[in-house]
C-alpha cells in the first residue's frame, strides 16, 4: 500500500512539474509577442534577436559557493535565423545559476528543438520549445512587426528601378541572392562611421552581367549603431539591386526578401523598363 501511494505521489509530482514548465514556456512565449514589435523599431540600440535552433551544448555547473551570481554557459546552433544580428550559425549565452544543480530540462534539454529571444544580446529569454504552433505564431509576429520598414525597402526598391529607366546591363546589376558573410561588429567608438561590409552569393542573375563569386555591398555600420536592414540576415535568401556609381564604385540599395510573389514582380517591372526591341 505505502509502495503504491509513494508511486502515486511521484507520478503526481511529476505531472505538476511537467505543466509548470509549460505554463513557463508560454509565459516566454507570449513576452517574446510583448517585446518584438517595440525592439524591431529601436534595434539600434536593443538590437534584438530571434531564432529557431537546438541547444548543441551546457558548460559546467559551478560547484563552489556564490559570492555573486555566476553563469552557466549554453551554446545554440541556429538553423533559422528570423530576427537579429548574427556572423555565425551559433550563439553562446550564460544563464545564471548559483543552485549547484543543472539548468532545468526543459527547457535546458541537450539537442532539444527551441526558439529563442533576446530583448538585447545582453538580456535573452529562457528558451522555448519549438512547436509547429509556435513557429506559425512567431513567424505571424515577425511579419506584422517588420511591415513598416519592409514595405518601406520595397517601395524603395521599385522606385530605383523604376528611375534608372532604362535599365543598362553594363551599370544595373538585379539578381536573387543569399547573405553568405556579415562583418562581425567592432568595438563601438562612432567618431566615423565605418560601412559593414556583406557578401551576396549571386544565384540568379535577373538582370545585368554575371559576376564572378559573391557581390560585396556595404550595410549598417561597424562602430556606430546603425543597425543593418531587416533583411540582411545570414543565410537570408535576398532579391538586390546594385548600381554601379560614376567613380566605378558599386552601390547596393537594400534588398529585400525573397518571395515568388515578391520575385515576379521584380521580373515584370524589369520588363516594363525594358520591352524587347522590335525588329
């Protein structure tokens, strides 16, 4: 009789431990909604991050007693990156944890699916299991707090077609990419703002000459906090348009992502700028 009430006890035990963490998870959840559209607005400053991966990783727990808070570090891999500023397909973050005891699992779970967010690269959330749910949800949010710049870059982008009329293959350069490289940040000592320089691998050139290997534009800026267009993310699928400048200088405007909607209407505009000469 004991065994079995002992048995029952920790079947309820675990049972309340097990809704606890997901009533935590969706507590993250909703504040990562809370916070998004607010740090998408102002990511020069709280230059936010948003991304799907696996926990690759758990450094040691500290043994020793806490004369002040002490981290125990996670190492991420980032197989969708939907918000922020990285120059490599992992991240690292240290989670306080003086209690001697591994970070909870979950949502701590080595190579377990989450998503992760950081309202600064200082502050970042406790991870939250991946579902497909979520995933739908999150990539809604990101959309709706994107709305504003991306129609802005996408007007943008179609008035410069739209202006170099006609359009000359040996000066415009239009074609479907993916960010390949980002310059990582320097230390931030804005007295001259230096251009961070990005690497587009061209997979499809749409109009203009071929070029050889990745074209190099400039975006944001190394030593001042000026945050990179929404859309240039690494491993981001891109449409760009490049200019060449009178000083032989290529000027990239900010591209924006690719989509076969947004892909198709690109096309036709290049068309209606260049109809086919008549023989």
């Amino acid at each position: 009789m004991r065994r079995a009430v002992f048995c029952f006890i920790a079947l309820y035990l675990a049972f309340c431990s097990s809704l606890q963490a997901q009533d935590q998870s969706e507590r993250v959840f909703q504040n990562i909604g809370e916070y998004l559209r607010g740090d998408v607005r102002a990511r020069p400053y709280t230059n936010p991050l948003l991304f799907v991966g696996e926990v690759s990783a758990l450094g040691p727990v500290y043994q020793e007693v806490c004369k002040e808070a002490v981290n125990q570090i996670v190492d991420f891999s980032v197989s969708e990156l939907l918000l922020g500023d990285l120059s490599e397909d992992s991240f690292q973050y240290g989670y306080p944890n003086c209690t001697r005891q591994p970070l909870p699992s979950p949502p701590f779970t080595l190579h377990s699916q989450i998503i992760l967010y950081c309202h600064h690269q200082h502050n970042c959330f406790e991870p939250v299991p991946l579902t497909t749910e979520r995933l739908q949800t999150l990539r809604a949010w990101v959309v709706e707090a994107r709305r504003e710049e991306d129609q802005a870059v996408w007007t943008q982008f179609m008035q410069a077609i739209r202006k170099a009329r006609p359009l000359k293959a040996s000066r415009d350069l239009i074609f479907e990419g993916e960010v390949d490289r980002i310059q990582p940040k320097g230390p931030p000592v804005c007295t001259v703002a230096v251009p961070r320089k990005v690497e587009i691998s061209v997979v499809d050139v749409l109009f203009g000459e071929p070029t050889k290997g990745p074209v190099l534009a400039n975006y944001g800026s190394v030593n001042c906090p000026s945050a990179l267009p929404l859309s240039v993310r690494l491993r981001a699928k891109v449409i760009a348009y490049c200019k060449q400048q009178p000083s032989l200088v290529l000027y990239c405007y900010p591209p924006v992502e690719s989509s076969p909607r947004k892909l198709a209407k690109v096309k036709s505009w290049i068309a209606a700028e260049n109809p086919p000469v008549k023989h």
